[in-house]
C-alpha cells in the first residue's frame, strides 16, 4: 500500500509519529510536496493508493482573494485529473485557516473538495459534528483519537530546578502559569492577559512563551503587560530538546482559545502531566473535565483564582488525571486504527 501525505512538515511530532507507525505496519509513506505546483510536481505521486491531506492552506491560499481563487481552481482542476481509482483521506485538523482568509472562497472550495474525500479522519466528536452539517456522509467519518506526546520530545539533558532558575528568573518562589506555543489572535492571549491582571496574583506568576508572527500583536501583547510585575513575555522559537523543561517548570497550563477544532497543544501539556484549563471551544471539553474549562472571561478569572489556592499536591494530582486520561492514546493504537480505515476504503 502506497500512501503520500500532504503536505508535510518536518518538525511536526504528530505526522513523525504517525508515519513511523504506519511504516511499521508495513505502509509505504511517501511526501507530497508542499505548494499547489510543487505537490503535482511530486516524484512518482502517480503511484499513490492513497493521498492523505492534513492541511489544505499551502495549496490554495494565496496572498490575496484573487490569488486564492486562482489556487483554489487550479488545485481542484489538477486534483480531480489525478483522482482516477485513487482513494483521498483527510484528517480535519481545521476546516478553515486560524487568521479565517478568504473564507468565501475557502468555502467554495471545502464544498468542492470534500465531494473527491473518501475518508475523512476525524479527533472528535465536534469536528465529526462539524462535518455532518456540512453534509459530508456519515460512513465516511472516521473518529481516530489524536495520539498523545508523552515520548515525542527528547528529555531535558539538565537540571530542571536549574534551567526554571536561569529561564523563569522571576519566577522564585511562585507558581508558574503558563502559555506554550505560536501566539497567534485566535490563541486568546489578551482575554489570558486581562484575566490575569484582575486576579492580581501574589504567588503566581504568568509566561506567555513562543513566536509571535504579527509586529502588532507583539505590540499589543507588550502594551498590556507594561508594569506588570508578574507577566512576562518570552518570545521566541522553543526548541524540541527544551519544550520538556518549559513544562516541567509549569505549574499550571492555559489554553484560551477562542475557536479551534483540535488543540495539539492541549494534548501535549496532559502528556506531560500538567494541570491545565481551557476555554470550551472547539473540543477542548472532550479532552477536560468541567472543572477545567472555562465559559467567559469572568469564569477564566475564577479558574485563576481557584488554582491560587491549591497546593502542590493537588497540582500534582490534577496533573496526573489528565496524564491518565490521554495516555491510552498512543500512536502505534492511532497509527492500527488509520491503517484499518485505509483498508476499506481500498477495498470497497
């Protein structure tokens, strides 16, 4: 069986993974380039069985509406052409870019393109739900777990204790709230940020960790944590070999996103057991307990304020529950369940 994935990105932990798997079974993977002309371009793509797509911006955005829909009809032109006996799956990590670009012409072609989707590889029930208003088959909808990341990063060669003193220097004594990842205005930062300064927290402290793409977002994030003691800002590229001593020196992870299907990053603070709390968008509450996710910002606040008053111990444990609950989720189980939803639709 031969299966390309499209587009790829190298430093993804969840198609490395995925693909290591799938070689195990005996799946031979290849990788479709990134970018509409590029993909077509993809040495011996024409002896695909299977096309697997993850993410469909790379080949139909473009840096205006009129070169998007230009994008848009020559991908579905070329893509119909290479369709033939070939089975295509998509697993629905987004049915729309976060920034939401040209979502006219986004739609037309989701309408387009989900008619030549033989199999559509679903992490929840939201984004199965999501699929069914769009009229999508039910039989085509497979519900395949995200795998969890509790061995996708290398170990922290080091101190933890030393590397949270060095890194979080401000952090002595205090309990670290944090946020991993691209900061991005879907993410909800700035709903974090004024939570956190209503909270007026003595013995927390709150990290907003990662690359922020935008000039204005950068100046935004850095006009509302002017004179506040206890937000810091520590933008930048988080390497592999240091995402696990971030987590290990959180206390509390948050994720405040305003609309999302599937958070990856969800998943990777409870692989690393971390106590974490999320807003109810997207699925994020078919991941965590009620006690976890939060509704508005009034209730963000009051999540806050809870967690500034448990110990260490009840940290631990939380953290604990939520490792327990993602962990059965391993991507050779993920990897078993995609190969059987690659088999029948070869074999119908």
């Amino acid at each position: 069986m031969k299966v390309y994935f499209a587009p790829v990105y190298r430093n993804n932990p969840y198609q490395n993974d995925l693909m290591t798997e799938l070689s195990k079974l005996g799946v031979d993977i290849g990788i479709g380039e990134t970018g509409t002309k590029a993909f077509f371009a993809t040495p011996n793509l024409e002896t695909a069985d299977i096309i697997h797509f993850h993410w469909f911006e790379p080949f139909v955005l473009g840096g205006s509406p009129w070169k998007t829909l230009i994008k848009v009809f020559v991908f579905l032109y070329r893509i119909k052409r290479l369709k033939g006996n070939r089975k295509f799956v998509w697993t629905v990590h987004n049915l729309e870019s976060h920034e939401k670009s040209y979502s006219k012409i986004v739609n037309y072609f989701l309408k387009e393109f989900i008619c030549l989707v033989d199999a559509f590889s679903v992490h929840n029930l939201h984004s199965k739900d999501k699929l069914l208003k769009l009229g999508v088959d039910p039989s085509k909808i497979y519900h395949i777990p995200h795998g969890n990341y509790i061995n996708s990063y290398p170990k922290y060669v080091g101190s933890i204790k030393e590397f949270r003193k060095s890194r979080f220097e401000k952090a002595e004594n205090k309990k670290i709230v944090m946020f991993l990842g691209n900061v991005r205005p879907y993410k909800g930062i700035t709903d974090l940020i004024l939570a956190f300064k209503n909270i007026k927290s003595q013995t927390s402290i709150l990290y907003i960790c990662g690359v922020i793409k935008f000039k204005s977002d950068r100046d935004l994030i850095l006009n509302l944590i002017e004179n506040e003691d206890n937000i810091e800002l520590l933008e930048g590229y988080v390497p592999d070999n240091e995402i696990s001593a971030f987590l290990a020196s959180a206390d509390l992870m948050v994720y405040p996103y305003k609309d999302i299907l599937t958070s990856g990053a969800l998943i990777l603070g409870m692989s690393y057991g971390k106590m974490c709390i999320a807003s109810n968008a997207g699925s994020m509450s078919e991941l965590l307990g009620d006690k976890f996710i939060y509704h508005d910002n009034q209730e963000l606040i009051e999540k806050l304020l809870e967690f500034e008053k448990i110990g260490e111990e009840d940290i631990l444990k939380n953290g604990l529950f939520n490792l327990n609950i993602i962990s059965s989720d391993s991507w050779e189980s993920v990897a078993e369940k995609t190969f059987k939803m690659y088999n029948k639709i070869i074999n119908k």
